[in-house]
C-alpha cells in the first residue's frame, strides 16, 4: 500500500482564535520580492516610499537648487543622472548636466542664459522625481523653481557691462521668464 501525503504549505505565525481558515486565506498576499523597473529597465528590490519632506515646498525647492539641500538620495537612480554644482556670484547652483535653454527656434541669447536653464531643469526634474514617488511637491515648489529662474536670468542681464547690453538682456529675461510663467501656470504649476 502506497500513502501519499499532499505536498507542504508555508506556515504562517499564529494568529487569534477569532481568525476563522478563510479569514487567514483572505489575508494572505502574494510576496515579490524584486520587480522590474520599467524606469531604468533593471531588476531592483521594492520598498516603501515615503512622503515628500512636510512644510513650505517653494523653501524646500529653493534649497535644493541652490544646493542648501542634497538631492533625494534616490534621486540619480530614479532620474537618470546625478545633478551637479556650479558656482555664480550670485551663490551656487544646482544643475541638470542635460538641462539647456528650450527657447523655440533658438531665439534670444540661449547660449547665455544657458545656466540659469540647467538649474531651472533640476528644479522640474525635482518635481518630476516626487510625482513618480507618488508624494507631489506643492504648487509652491513650481513657482520657486520659476521665480529662482527669473532672478538668475535679470542677475545675468544686470551684470552686462553698458547701457545697451544690460537692456537687450534684460528685454530677454523679461520674456523668457514670463513665457516660463505662463506655461507653468497652464500646467496648473504641477509637475510639467
């Protein structure tokens, strides 16, 4: 006579008496430990992600762009690069190696206003980071990133030497802040 026994389940830790059988089932979830990152295409282990820091989102970006804060240390494997420091005489910077002024047709002085441009796209990227991991920034941060954008470019154009070239500079900072405003703004200054 053969007797076969049915295979053997995982135990699971004891539970109250309350807990009837199909109770215990119901609870009982799939577990997967890694996970494709459809993102950066490679296998990596799941976790929890927490919140975005609590309190005023615009102070919070404006530490990050001008480098007061660090990157989220994620940040490089979730977005692609590792953003680095430049030195102004305005202070430092914090910018997107990747990042350049998207003036349309490339009108207007976009080789010069081209730093100004890499910190304002870490700024985004930034916003971009805390909608993947599912905590958005508020409106605040984009307005931060935005105002932050407009100072660097009048700094820029205030610090041209003549009458001339400061007016020509600053007619441009005028319009590639205000057309940044804009969009932000029918965007709903959440993350572009």
């Amino acid at each position: 006579m053969i007797v076969r026994t049915p295979p053997a389940t995982a135990r699971r830790p004891a539970t109250s008496s309350s807990e009837s059988p199909t109770t215990e089932r119901a609870n009982t979830a799939t577990v997967r430990p890694h996970e494709k990152d459809t993102f950066t295409k490679a296998t990596t282990a799941t976790a929890r992600v927490g919140a975005a820091p609590a309190g005023d989102h615009g102070k919070l970006m404006r530490e990050y762009l001008t480098g007061a804060r660090p990157p989220p240390a994620d940040f490089e494997k979730v977005m692609g690069y590792k953003p680095f420091a430049i030195q102004t005489k305005h202070g430092q910077r914090m910018q997107d190696p990747f990042g350049s002024a998207s003036a349309p047709g490339k009108i207007g002085p976009d080789k010069e206003f081209d730093p100004a441009a890499k910190t304002h796209d870490y700024g985004y990227d930034l916003l971009r980071y805390y909608d993947r991991k599912g905590t958005p920034l508020s409106d605040d941060a984009r307005k931060s990133a935005d105002a932050l954008f407009r100072e660097d470019l009048f700094h820029f154009a205030n610090d041209q030497k003549g009458f001339g070239a400061k007016l020509k500079y600053r007619t441009w900072a005028q319009i590639y802040a205000t057309a940044v405003e804009l969009n932000s703004r029918v965007q709903g200054y959440g993350p572009p």
